[in-house]
C-alpha cells in the first residue's frame, strides 16, 4: 500500500518539526520576558528611555508575527490568507526597522550606569536583557547570511561541475567508446 505525500514518515522531519517547536517555545518565552522587563522598568533607564519600549515593541510584535505565521499557515486560501500575509510583511519590516533602532539605543549607552541616583542610568537587568538578545539576533542573522552564501557558493560549483561533465565537446559524439581508442571508420 502506498502512502500519501503527507503521511509519509521521514525521521528527518520529525527532528525538524521538533527542532522548531522548541526554537519557537523558547522564542515565546523570551518575548515574554521582554514585554514584563519592558513594561515593569519603563522609566528606569533614564541613560536612554527607548530601551525599555524597544524592548516592549520588540515582544508585541514578535509575538504578532508569530501568531500571524501560524494563521498563514493554518489558512492556506481566501481572505484570511491574503490579509495575515499583508499583514505579516509590514510587521516584519517594521521589527527590522525597530530592530535597527533598537541596537542603536542599546549600544550607543554600553555600557550604562546600573546605579540608580540623580545621574543617568538604566536598570541592570533591563539593559543586560535587551544587550544579549539584540546580540543573539545579530549573531543568529550573521550566521544565516555566512551559512546561506556558503550553501550557494557550494551549489554553484556543483552546478558548474555538473555542467562540464554533462554538455558535449568535441571529444564526444554519437557512438564513441573513448578518448583513446580508435573508432571504427577512423582514417
């Protein structure tokens, strides 16, 4: 009996699948954080106020557009599709606008103050946070474009390669054996 496409099991993609329900939990759970570190030190970070809110804006939209991804996955046609599609490019745009924003805001201060007083200064906790998770996402982007030209680069070569091995010269022709045996007919 021969299955279907889709209930075909592939180990494969089982780890994948399990890979980025994990990757996804975690990715909650930071957003999560962000939106309670954001909102709960909002004005205790007087070094650069827009810390705290990049942190907020971050987690609201990340969790926006992770919710429209599993819309736009689970409605493959018709108006809701249309629309979370919309609506999922112009929230990625704009958290890679806010994104860039907020690695300003974060590294243009590192590092701050952590002591609260009459000088300008940022709660520890709030700034280390959104230092390391704007670290992690440029070191995460980093390693896709490195990882991704690599895999084109290696794909190039192999079509090239493939191309020298399989186009016809001079050499071949219709009916011959080798480079270096004579062919019947050959004067």
């Amino acid at each position: 009996m021969n299955p279907s496409p889709q209930m075909e099991f592939r180990p494969q993609g089982a780890v994948m699948f399990s890979t980025i329900v994990v990757v996804n939990i975690i990715w909650w759970m930071v957003m999560i954080a962000a939106i309670g570190l954001g909102l709960t030190h909002l004005n205790r970070c007087t070094v650069q106020p827009n810390v705290p809110i990049y942190l907020l804006v971050l987690g609201v939209a990340s969790i926006l557009s992770l919710s429209l991804t599993y819309t736009h996955s689970i409605c493959e046609s018709g108006a809701v599709y249309i629309l979370s599609s919309s609506c999922m490019t112009l929230l990625h745009i704009f958290s890679f606008a806010w994104f860039i924003a907020g690695t300003y805001w974060v590294y243009s201060v590192y590092p701050p103050n952590y002591t609260p007083g009459p000088a300008p200064y940022c709660q520890k906790t709030t700034f280390q946070f959104a230092f390391v998770v704007t670290t992690l996402v440029w070191v995460t982007l980093s390693l896709m474009f490195v990882c991704g030209s690599c895999f084109i680069l290696l794909s190039c070569c192999c079509t090239v390669n493939a191309r020298h091995r399989l186009s016809p010269n001079r050499s071949t022709f219709y009916g011959g054996t080798s480079d270096f045996a004579d062919t019947a007919g050959d004067v």
